[in-house]
C-alpha cells in the first residue's frame, strides 16, 4: 500500500509541473499569410510594330483545320499556300484591314497509304487531290480561291482582339470571327528595315454552311481554326530563317 501511495504521488507532481501545450506553440506571423496571397506581376503588352502595308510570308504561315472524326479523333490538316497584306495601324487598330487569298489546292493531309491502291475507281491519284478538286470537298476547279476580307477589328486586351471579315468559300461568303493574339514585332539582322509583325488566330466555322455537308453528323460539321502568321513590312516577305 506504501508503495502505491508513492507511485500515485509523483504521478500528480510531474502532471502539476508539466507546462500547458498552448504556450509551447509559437503564433504564426501574420506577414506570412499576407504575402502567399500577392498574385504574379502582368507581363507587359509586346510593343506595336510600326504602321504601314505588311505582306504575309508565307514561310512562317499555316492554316490549320480539324474536325470530329466519328468523335474518336480530330482529323487534322493544314493549307500551305498562303498569301496576304495585312494594312497595320498601331495609333487606331480598328482601321486596320486584312486580306487574305488560300489555294485549296495546298492543302495537306498526310495520307499514309497508296491512295490509288485503296480507291482504284477513284479519278484522282492523291487523297490531297480529291479533297481539294473534287465537288464533294473543296471544288477548286470551280472554286480556285479561298478568301478572308476583314470587316472589323477590335482590341479585347493588351494583345488580344477580334478580327471579323467575309469568309469565301466554295463560292458562298458568309461572316467570320476569329480570336487572335498579337506576339509582338521584330526586325532581323538580314533585313534590318523590314520590321515584322507575328499573330497567332483561331475560330470555328460551320462547313455547312458554305455548301459542304458531306458526312454530316458522322464527320463534325464544326471545324475549328488554327492561324499562325508572320507578315513583312516592305519587299522583304519572302526571306526566311
């Protein structure tokens, strides 16, 4: 029983000298939090190139296309042959005026196999030239140019805008908005007075809409954008990289 009686009293001194938890913990600095809440600095808007009549160079210019492919894939190719002028104003960019000219005839798909093996009925000897010639598609023998006029031009950010224009194609014009973005302006060592202007655009088109709707919903009836361009101040265009 003296034994117990000891044990039980230096249980009770050591919990009576055992300082409270509470103040062994330090309170966190209320700076701390404040500075895990400052967002990061906006990057600055590129600077405007200056203004003038720039070409489009079509050796640093893609069209892009794609559209659902029985919703499995997105079918992608792309037009090559571009051309364009693009009438800059950096003091009013609304008066800015595009005008660009595609050959459907440019267009790459990229078949993988012998297409006249695969389609020995077929008049054409390439998937890139049925896809361009035939009436199905792009019709180019009755319709050998794709065009975009501008018709509006409006600044939505620092580097961002909305270029409206008329889109024609296979003959039928019908109004297009896309969404691009200005990368900013540079003047290489080669050409030192030929400043250039770089973009990047996209937008959605409905091909039905311009009278093709072959395979319609099976192949999307969207088809989605994808713009990438540089254009040349002076006769400079065509110099590359």
């Amino acid at each position: 029983m003296r034994t117990f009686l000891l044990s039980v009293s230096a249980i009770a001194l050591v919990a009576c000298g055992a300082p409270a938890t509470s103040e062994a913990t330090p309170a966190a600095p209320e700076t701390a939090a404040a500075e895990t809440t400052a967002g990061p600095a906006e990057a600055p808007a590129p600077e405007l190139g200056p203004a003038g009549t720039y070409e489009l160079d079509p050796s640093h210019a893609s069209l892009t296309w794609k559209i659902s492919h029985f919703g499995l894939s997105n079918y992608t190719a792309r037009f090559t042959g571009i051309s364009g002028t693009l009438d800059f104003d950096p003091e009013d960019l609304s008066a800015s005026q595009l005008d660009i000219t595609v050959d459907p005839t440019s267009v790459e798909t990229d078949y993988p196999f012998d297409f006249k093996a695969g389609h020995p009925d077929s008049p054409f000897d390439t998937f890139d030239q049925e896809i361009s010639e035939s009436e199905t598609y792009f019709n180019s023998t009755a319709f050998p140019a794709i065009t975009f006029k501008s018709t509006d031009v409006t600044a939505t950010g620092a580097n961002t805008g909305t270029v409206t224009g008329d889109l024609t194609f296979r003959g039928v014009t019908k109004p297009v908005t896309l969404d691009v973005t200005y990368n900013g302006t540079a003047s290489f060592p080669w050409a030192p007075d030929s400043p250039r202007l770089g973009f990047s655009a996209t937008g959605t088109i409905k091909r039905s809409d311009f009278g093709l709707d072959f395979m319609v919903p099976s192949l999307s009836d969207e088809v989605d954008l994808l713009i990438e361009t540089e254009f040349a101040k002076a006769a400079d265009a065509s110099e590359s990289e």
